[in-house]
C-alpha cells in the first residue's frame, strides 16, 4: 500500500539532509516507500521506482532529501543505527562473555539476511556511490570498535589500551567480512558461522593477550 502526504510544508525542522521544514510524516512515508522498494530490488533499486512507490515525481523525492546523497544518508542512518543498537544491547549486557559475544554475532546475522536487499544496497552500492553515506556507516562501525575496546580492556584486563582498540576494531571487521561472505552461501547455517567466529574470537584474544606481543 502507498501511502502518499499532500506537499504542505510545517515549521518542524528534520534532520539527515531533508530540507528544514518538511512533513515529518510525509518524510517517514517516503522513507518507508524507500524501503519497500530497496527490500523487492535491492542495489538495482532505482530513485525513479522509489519516487512511483511513493506515489509523488523524483524531483519531489529529492525536495524533501536535498539530493540522491542525502537520501542515501537518511536510509543508513534509519537502518545501521538500528542494527548496531540491537548488537550493542546484546553485547553490553550482563552475563558470560561468550554467550553474549555469540548473541551479538547471532543478532548481526540473522538481521543482515533478513533485510539482504536493504543491507546489499546500504553496505555496496550507496556505499560506494556516496562517500557522505560511506562515511556515516564508517562512523557507526567505528564506535562500535570502541565500545569492544572498552570491554576487552576491562574483562581481558588489557593494560595497552592501543591493542584494545585494535583488536576491537578487527573483530568488528572480521564479523562484517565473514557475515558479508556468509550470504553468498545460502547452505551455510547462521549457526555453523556464529560458532566459528566466537571461538577465533575468544580463544585467539586471550591466546595473544597472554603473549603479551612476545
């Protein structure tokens, strides 16, 4: 179902690259409307087809974005924030490190294959077409990085806070690689790749840890 605003414009402003003063609501159906059709087509979706879904022209798409980059930059920030604050709940939870290492993995992938259009557009083709949009999605994975850092260095005790970073930032890296592999491979369970990378993850960083670097 399209659901489709009149183009009134209110004094509430939004953020994101849409145009100070735009419907909020008439914002989010476009967005929505975006979705639909990046979850059908996937990085083949089109500002054109977007623009039919949402029942309005192209050139009222980019009035509310400002452009193709700040539509772009308005679907990352709708989805990765989503996804990182989901893994990040799992992750800085109470409990076992282990369990709460393969719930965040486990959460990341199941919510990756179950959005592979969106996630295919955001992470490939916007990514690459908008350094804007490359840089938002960086940004998020970054902190991301940190907040790892953080836990290594108080639950490992890791006294080199540069080999906390790096090492949080490498997994972080290591989990989207492997997670961007894992959907070309449709015969591999989620759970065969979860179990491969909680044990490199924590049985290869305690290993080094107490290596000391040596």
């Amino acid at each position: 179902m399209v659901v489709a605003y009149d183009d009134r414009v209110t004094s509430v402003p939004t953020g994101n690259g849409a145009r100070a003063g735009r419907d909020p609501r008439r914002r989010r159906a476009l967005l929505e409307a975006a979705d639909r059709v990046i979850q059908r087509d996937g990085p083949a979706a089109s500002m054109a087809t977007i623009a039919a879904e949402a029942g309005i022209s192209k050139p009222i798409l980019y009035r509310h974005f400002g452009d193709k980059s700040g539509l772009y930059q308005a679907l990352a920030e709708r989805h990765t924030r989503r996804l990182i604050e989901d893994v990040r709940a799992e992750f800085l939870r109470p409990g076992d490190l282990r369990e709460r290492t393969r719930a965040s993995i486990d959460t990341y992938l199941a919510s990756i294959s179950a959005n592979l259009g969106l996630y295919r557009f955001l992470m490939h083709r916007a990514s690459a077409e908008d350094q804007a949009t490359h840089s938002a999605v960086s940004t998020v994975i970054r902190e991301v990085g940190r907040e790892i850092a953080g836990v290594m260095s108080a639950e490992m005790r890791l006294p080199d806070r540069a080999r906390a970073h790096i090492w949080g930032h490498a997994v972080v890296g290591m989990v989207h690689t492997a997670g961007d592999w894992w959907l070309d491979q449709p015969e591999v369970p989620r759970e065969t790749v979860v179990t491969a990378l909680v044990d490199l993850i924590l049985a290869g960083l305690p290993a080094a840890a107490e290596s000391g670097g040596e």
